[in-house]
C-alpha cells in the first residue's frame, strides 16, 4: 500500500510539476506574442511615419510644379493680352476724345437752352401768381 501511496503521491508531484512547467510555458508564450506584437506596433508606426514624410515630400514637389507651371501660364497670357490692350487703348482714346469733342458743345448749348426756358417759366409763373394773387382779392370785394 506504500508503493500505491508513493506511485499516487508520485504521479500527483508530477501532474502539479506539468502544471506548473505548462503556466510558466504559457506565460512565456504570452511574453513573446506582446514583444511581438509591440514590435509589429513599432514597425507600422515607423513605416507610417516614412510613408507619411515621403508623401509630404512628393506633395511639396508637386506644389512647386504646379506652381511653376501655373507662373508660366500667367506669364504667357500677359504676353499675350498686353499688346491687345495697348492696340485697343490706341483705338479707344482716340474715339473717347472725339465724342467729348463732339458732345461737349451740345451739351452747353442743351444747358443754356434749359437756362432760357427756366427762366422764361419763371416770368410767366410769376406773371401767373401775379393774376391769381389779385383775383381772390376782386372775388372776394364781389362777396361782400
């Protein structure tokens, strides 16, 4: 019966002994799986990062191309726009100068022609006011 004790005493140190052997495994394993996770983490970030900075990078470029593209469009419409202004200016001025020239003189004699019927309205107001203020004075002599 000894021997069946010893045997079950045994087999019980040894199954705690697989246990404990089996924790610290597993807790091993678990140390491993977070250093490599944790190591995965670090690498996308940096992966991120650089593709983030090569991204910028490529952007900037880009930017600057356009950018030099769009100066050189400006540059080439004011080539182009500029004599078309100045032929025009050339022909406008010219044409400006001729209706002032030409409607200056109307428009005084249209001002003095006003001036004289203004005051030609005036007198015969005044002449009108003049008849009117002395017949409310007769009607009224007449009434009474």
């Amino acid at each position: 019966m000894t021997d069946v004790r010893t045997s079950v005493k045994d087999a019980a140190y040894t199954a705690v002994g697989v246990g404990v052997l089996g924790v610290q495994q597993a807790a091993a394993l678990g140390q491993q799986a977070r250093e490599k996770a944790a190591k995965g983490a670090d690498d996308a970030r940096t992966t991120a990062r650089s593709k983030a900075d090569d991204a910028r990078t490529s952007a900037k470029s880009t930017v600057g191309g356009v950018r030099e593209q769009f100066e050189s469009i400006v540059h080439d419409v004011r080539e182009r726009v500029e004599p078309v202004v100045a032929k025009v200016s050339e022909r406008v001025e010219p044409l400006i100068t001729d209706v002032r020239d030409r409607v200056e003189p109307v428009v005084e004699k249209v001002v003095a022609k006003v001036e004289e019927i203004a005051e030609i309205g005036t007198a015969k107001a005044r002449t009108l006011l003049g008849r009117e203020a002395k017949s409310p004075a007769r009607s009224t002599t007449k009434a009474a």
